[in-house]
C-alpha cells in the first residue's frame, strides 16, 4: 500500500509540472501565463499566455484573450484566439470573438460570433483559371 501511494505521488508531480487545472470553484482576475498545458473548470477574467495547449471546460469560462498552442473550448470563451495549431470549438461551447489558428474547427450546435483566421489551400475545382 505504501509503495503504491509512493508512485502515485510521483506521477502526480510529474503531470503538475506540465499539464495544470484552475478548477470548478476557482476564480482569477489578471493575467495568466505559464509553460505547459492548462485546463478551465473555473472563471479567468484577464488574457490567458500559454506554451502549451489550453482547454477550457464545460464549466469553466475565459474573459480576455488566449495565446496557446493549441485551443479546445467546451465552456464559454469571450475574447480573440492566437493560436499555433488547432483551435477546436466543441458543440457546448459559446464563443465570441476572433480566431485564428493553423486549423479551426466548429461543431454542430455551438454558439459562435466572430471572425475565423486560417491558412489552407483551395481545392482545384474553387481556383481561378488562368488564361481566361
């Protein structure tokens, strides 16, 4: 038994280093900036700067813009989004604001008002012909 509570312990730490929850009843006015993942389940009023990826819970809420590598919004979102890969808007999730990312996808019943920045290529049929 001990030994098994030893290795939880362990890995408990190790997750924290990277990967970290601002949870259901936690609230935080200002900035937020860190290395590493970061889950939502609580409130953010202030912009979120982040070096790895940012999830927003169907609890949780941002007020303030976001800079992460990679966005998943299940909750609420108010604020423009600066990604570096893929910016994913879950069904639950009401956003509003702008956001750009190397893909960005929309789910069916999702509440969204703002623009949508992402760089892809047209397929053949949709592109100018030339000569003409």
């Amino acid at each position: 038994m001990a030994r098994g509570s030893a290795v939880e312990r362990s890995r408990t730490s190790e997750t924290s280093e990277s990967s970290s929850v601002l949870g259901r009843g936690a609230r935080v006015r200002g900035r937020v900036s860190g290395d590493g993942d970061l889950r939502v389940e609580g409130q953010i009023e202030g912009d979120v700067t982040l070096s790895g990826e940012l999830s927003i819970d169907q609890t949780g809420s941002i007020r303030g813009d976001v800079d992460a590598a990679s966005v998943t919004i299940t909750g609420v979102l108010q604020g423009d989004v600066a990604s570096r890969g893929a910016v994913t808007i879950r069904a639950s999730a009401k956003v509003k604001g702008n956001m750009g990312g190397a893909e960005v996808s929309l789910e069916e019943g999702a509440s969204f008002a703002g623009r949508i920045e992402a760089e892809f290529d047209l397929p053949a049929e949709l592109m100018p012909r030339q000569g003409r």
